[in-house]
C-alpha cells in the first residue's frame, strides 16, 4: 500500500515531517539491498522529472536546453 503524501502549498516545517514519516513508513520493513533499490529508482524518477521541467521551462522562455548526456 502506497499512501499519498499531500504536502501544503505553503511546504511549511510540518511537510517536512510528514515526508521523514512518509519515507520512514515506506522503508521500514526493507532490507538494504531494498532500500537502495527503492531510493535509486526514486533518484532516477525525480531526475527524468527535473529534465523534463527544464525543458517545458526552456520552451516558456524560448530557450535551447543542451542534454548532458
């Protein structure tokens, strides 16, 4: 069960915490190799969202996005 963690528009001290309980919740019964997998795959999509933000932020201000790859 992945429960959906609402953050305040505001992200105040408080969302914080419910992101350390959030994130606590979900690895807590994980072993390491698990653990590491489950942050990699985070990792990975919070990667592919900030390449695809900085492209649609690029297309707003008529910018050329170079890829590192």
């Amino acid at each position: 069960m992945n429960p959906k963690l609402e953050i305040s528009p505001n992200f105040t001290i408080e969302d914080i915490h419910k992101i350390r309980e959030y994130n606590y919740e979900m690895t807590k019964n994980m072993s390491t190799e698990e653990m590491c997998e489950y942050i990699n795959n985070r990792a990975k999509n919070v990667l592919k969202e900030m390449a695809e933000h900085k492209v649609e932020k690029a297309k707003e201000t008529n910018l050329t996005v170079i890829s590192p790859d």
